[in-house]
C-alpha cells in the first residue's frame, strides 16, 4: 500500500487513537490507586466501591454519547474500565446464584464488570448468608421477573436478614436449549430452574411435549448435570453456560416472550446516598382492620409519591398475617419521601426500611 492510501491512512489512525486510549487507561487506574491511598489515610479504605457514584458515571457516559457505539455498548466499554480500575483499590468479592454460567452470575458482570471474584452458592439463602458473615462483599440475588412475577425465597429472605439493598440489575434473559448432541429429535428429559420451565411453558409444549421437566436450582447447575451425564437430556440455560460446559445450542431464544427480562438486586452492609435517579424498598404490615392497606398507602398519594411495586407474602409470624413489600420512585433522603417514612414508622404493625440504590443503568 502507498503511505497516501486512504485505507492505510484509517488504519494509522486507529493505532495513534488506540495509544492515546491506553495511555489515559493507565492514567485513570493510577489515579484509582492514588484514590485507595487517600481513603486508607482517612481511615475509609476498606469498601472503595460506591453505588451512587458509579451509577452517576455511567448515567453521565450514556448522556454524553453520540454514536455510532449504542449506549449499552459505550456504556459495557466504561463499565469494564471501571471494574478494571476499581479491582487495583481493592478487589470486590460477590456471591451469586451458581454454578458457573447462570443468569445471575451474568447479572453480577453487568452491574460490576468482569474484575471481581464471584462467589458461587448452591441457593439464594446462602448468598445472604455469605454476604452478613462478611465472606463477600456483595451478592446478588434475583427478585422478579417480567413474565413469571417475583420470587418469592428472594422476598422471604429480606424479613430477617440484616443485609441492604445496594443496587439493581435489569438483564434481558434469552433461553437456550441445550445438549451435547445437535438434534431435538430423542431428547426425553429437559432440566432447568422452575422459573425457567415457565419461561418457556409454550414452546415445550409444542416441541418436547413428552419430555419430563426436571426442576433444579439453577440454570447453570442444569447444565453442568447434562454436560456430566449426557444422553438423551437438555438443559434450558444461556449462552454463557454453553460455552462453559462445552454443550450445542440445539434450539435459540425459546422463551416465550421475547422482550423477557429478569430483574436482580445488589445487597451489601451499606447505606448508598443519592445518585440522582433512585429507587427505595420498604417492608410494611398493616393492622389487620377494614381499611387498614388504604390508610397504609394514602400517605404516598398525599404527598404525590410514587409507587412502582407492591407485593404480599406471609410474614410468618401468624397465620393469615402479611408483609407488604412496596417499592417507591425516590431515595429515602428526599425531603417528601423523608416525611412519609417518618410518619408511617409509628403508624403502621411492622416497618423494615430495606435500602435507598440507584436505578438500573440500562
């Protein structure tokens, strides 16, 4: 190629772009470790990561973007700079839902990039229990899905547990079937987590109605039983546990909604201030009289607070009795929303304030 070749020319210019890119990489993780330096002499060097702030950043990085890179694209490049840079302050250990390979452990490289140790555990109460003996920084743990509703051990685990709710993730979920052969033909059971199952009710039933579904607690692990015992078994998973259990995607995208999205929750020891776009989760149980969950929710609408979600289960403590889980757009901080938690705490049979976080970054 000539030196005034026009294709040459780009190509230069990539590798002039890409050394200033990596120079100011390097600069930002010295400023990171300069950052952990300055914490450890305040005596705040323990936990470096900070939701609100991170979450602030990641707002700004989409804002500020104009293509041709999509925002989930710039904002995935800056996340694993981020992860990169945070690791050399001190390294995050986060407990999820395992084996290796579930929606879950996708859900912790989404919300904290792919620089952390992850911590595999056999079902969400131990998650919880990693994180409150301090064996992991953080765990996540999945709390609803678009198609199937909220899951409830998820739920469960939070009126007892000490532990706060630091952030949020939202993650497309796509199911794979999966096998160690290439045919649908022969395959006579299908394993999978029971939220999976219903996921993709439909198109079982049209392709595999004679196959017997076997609940296991997680995808990943439903993998990692077809890729040990083979044979004429599948597994419903993602494509990350296909590619970490060596299987063939015999059948793609078999869920049947296509737009089906899991969301998960960040839980950690830390109260997390304001970002600017928050959620914040609460635990109520009215009186049982007549009226007693309209006296309970009108607060909210008097002072024009609004709500996302509100779910009931069982409290435990009597038969017939409810817990109500609410979720409120705001953080616990802002003045109106400050007000009608503070009213309503001597008001109402049972209040737990579950945490202030910042909205998933999407």
């Amino acid at each position: 190629m000539s030196a005034d070749d026009p294709l040459q020319q780009a190509r230069e210019r990539i590798d002039a772009l890409d050394v200033q890119l990596q120079s100011l990489i390097s600069e930002r993780a010295l400023i990171a470790q300069q950052v952990a330096r300055i914490k450890a002499d305040m005596g705040d060097g323990k936990d470096c990561y900070r939701p609100s702030r991170e979450a602030e950043v990641l707002r700004r990085v989409r804002e500020r973007n104009g293509g041709p890179l999509t925002g989930d694209e710039i904002v995935r490049v800056m996340r694993e700079i981020m992860s990169a840079c945070l690791s050399l302050e001190s390294p995050l250990e986060v407990a999820y839902l395992g084996p290796e390979g579930t929606y879950t452990q996708a859900a912790v490289y989404k919300h904290f990039g792919k620089a952390v140790h992850p911590r595999p555990m056999a079902a969400i109460n131990e998650i919880f229990r990693d994180v409150e003996a301090g064996n992991a920084d953080y765990g996540v743990v999945p709390v609803e899905n678009s198609t199937e509703g909220v899951v409830n051990h998820t739920l469960d685990m939070f009126g007892t547990s000490k532990l706060m709710i630091c952030g949020e993730v939202s993650l497309p979920v796509h199911h794979h079937l999966l096998a160690q052969g290439e045919a649908l033909d022969g395959i006579t059971e299908v394993y999978a987590h029971s939220q999976s199952f219903a996921q993709c009710r439909q198109w079982l039933d049209r392709k595999l109605p004679q196959a017997e579904r076997n609940v296991v607690s997680s995808n990943g692990e439903a993998a990692r039983l077809v890729a040990e015992q083979g044979g004429p078994r599948a597994a419903i998973a993602g494509k990350p546990a296909a590619e970490r259990y060596g299987l063939r995607i015999v059948s793609a995208n078999i869920e049947d909604d296509p737009d089906n999205t899991t969301r998960f929750l960040v839980i950690g020891r830390q109260l997390v201030p304001p970002s600017g776009n928050d959620m914040t989760t609460i635990l109520l149980s009215s009186h049982n009289r007549p009226g007693a969950l309209y006296d309970l929710l009108r607060p909210f609408s008097d002072a024009g607070v609004n709500l996302t979600r509100i779910e009931s289960r069982p409290s435990r403590r009597a038969n017939w009795d409810y817990n109500f889980f609410v979720d409120i757009e705001g953080h616990a901080e802002d003045p109106g929303i400050a007000a009608v938690l503070a009213d309503m705490q001597g008001s109402v049979a049972f209040y737990k304030f579950l945490g202030s976080y910042p909205r998933a970054v999407t």
